[in-house]
C-alpha cells in the first residue's frame, strides 16, 4: 500500500467553458495526462492526496461530474477544500453527492490503515516565491479576493481562523501509533521551510509529511522543499509534478 498525492486538479467536465488551456499548452487535455500517470501509478489498494482546487464548478452539483472521474481512477482518495473550490459546501451536503472512494476533510482527520490524516485550506501568508515562478495573466482571478488581499488586517484574520482549523482536524487524531500525514492548500512554509504557525503546529502535533499545492507555474525542480525539523514538505501542484503522483509513503 503506498500514500501519493497530486493537487489542483483543476477539473471542469461540469463547467466545460473553464478548461485550463487558457493557463498554457500544457495544461491542455491536462485531465488525460492525470488518468494516465495515475492509471499507471496507483494500485487500488492505495491512498491518494489531493490537497484542494479540485473542480472549476461554482455549484456543488456542477462539480458531480469531476468527483466521479475521480472515483472512477484507481484508489480511495481524501482531500481538503482549496481556495478556488467554490462548490465546496456544507459537510452534510458534501456528503450527499461523494463518490465512495472520496473522504472529505474539513475541521477533522481520516483515518486509513495505519495512518491519520488532517487538513485545512490555509490562506495567504507573508511567503515570497517570486523567484521560483514565471509569472502570467491569471485570467480568473476573482477580483473580490484580489481586492480583500490588500487588506493585511482582513488577510491576518483569515489566517488565524485556518489555524484554528488546523488544530481542530489534528486534535481528532486518536492513535499516538498511527502515521501522521497533514494537508493544506496553500504553503504552510516558505521556499526556505524556515519556522512558521503552521509548522509549529505540525510539529507539536507529531505530524511526518505535509502535502500542499496552490503554487503553479513554478520552475522545475525550483522547489524541492524536503525535511526540516521532522516534517517533511511535499509540493504537489500537478503542473509542477507534470501531472504525475507524487509519493508520499
């Protein structure tokens, strides 16, 4: 059984007018890139990440399509509410619509043989990873969350609610044996994985490797991050992975 993760999936069969072309010629067709690296990657019996920006989908019923792609690939999967996941609701109604090989975290852990796994989308921290990307137009920029950015107060606000999410998913860890494995969305620590809240969280909370995406464009191999202080920091943006898992455990 082996743990991988790929995120920001990006899906849109339910919203087909949001392909990600617009993003690049690599993202184009990027969906059979993924079945196909995943197809030739994960067993059934295993565990796959996907740390958030699942589908372009507003309404939740528009993102029915994209989960059950998902589900249909080889696999169970967990994943976390990234910051484009709009369609992402309430925990009953999630639960109404995931395929069986889907666990949703949100303010609680899964468990999965000998392994816990927590969650929380995070938000904009004072992180620079300038240097590691090439910029371009982003196209669906949501002009109100571009607007609240500029708000350091409203930002910082933000941040301590995610945190206070975080502490919430781990304290529902139960077995002091089991492996501990946490996702977010955004970067819990910058390009240096110097100290930061969140990973002063993890650490408290024994946790071994921390998936998360959100960072696109990046050069290859730019990014490495790897282990520092016991927690090991695994990017897992699929464009960065070229679409490809990612091994975990």
């Amino acid at each position: 059984m082996t743990i991988w993760a790929l995120g920001d999936l990006h899906l849109s069969f339910g919203v087909p007018d949001k392909k990600m072309d617009v993003f690049g010629d690599h993202w184009k067709d990027h969906h059979l890139k993924i079945r196909e690296a995943w197809e030739e990657t994960v067993q059934p019996e295993d565990l796959v990440l996907l740390p958030g920006d699942i589908s372009w989908a507003m309404k939740i019923e528009q993102a029915v399509p994209d989960l059950e792609w998902i589900d249909a690939l080889p696999g169970t999967k967990a994943m976390i509410r990234g910051n484009h996941d709009y369609w992402w609701s309430s925990q009953k109604k999630l639960s109404e619509v995931l395929p069986p090989s889907l666990h949703a975290i949100h303010n609680n852990a899964f468990q999965w043989e000998e392994v816990e796994i927590g969650g929380v989308r995070l938000w904009d921290a004072d992180f620079h990873f300038n240097e590691y990307i090439v910029f371009q137009e982003n196209k669906r920029a949501n002009k109100v969350l571009l607007e609240k950015g500029k708000d350091a107060s409203e930002n910082e606000k933000i941040y301590n609610r995610e945190l206070i999410r975080l502490e919430m998913s781990l304290k529902c860890f139960k077995n002091p044996g089991a492996t501990r494995i946490v996702m977010t969305h955004y970067p819990p620590v910058d390009a240096e994985m110097n100290p930061s809240p969140v990973s002063d969280i993890l650490e408290s909370h024994g946790v071994s490797a921390c998936v998360f995406g959100h960072l696109h464009n990046v050069r290859s191999g730019s990014l490495p991050f790897g282990t520092m202080r016991g927690v090991r920091y695994i990017l897992a943006s699929c464009d960065y992975l070229d679409f490809k898992p990612v091994k975990v455990l």
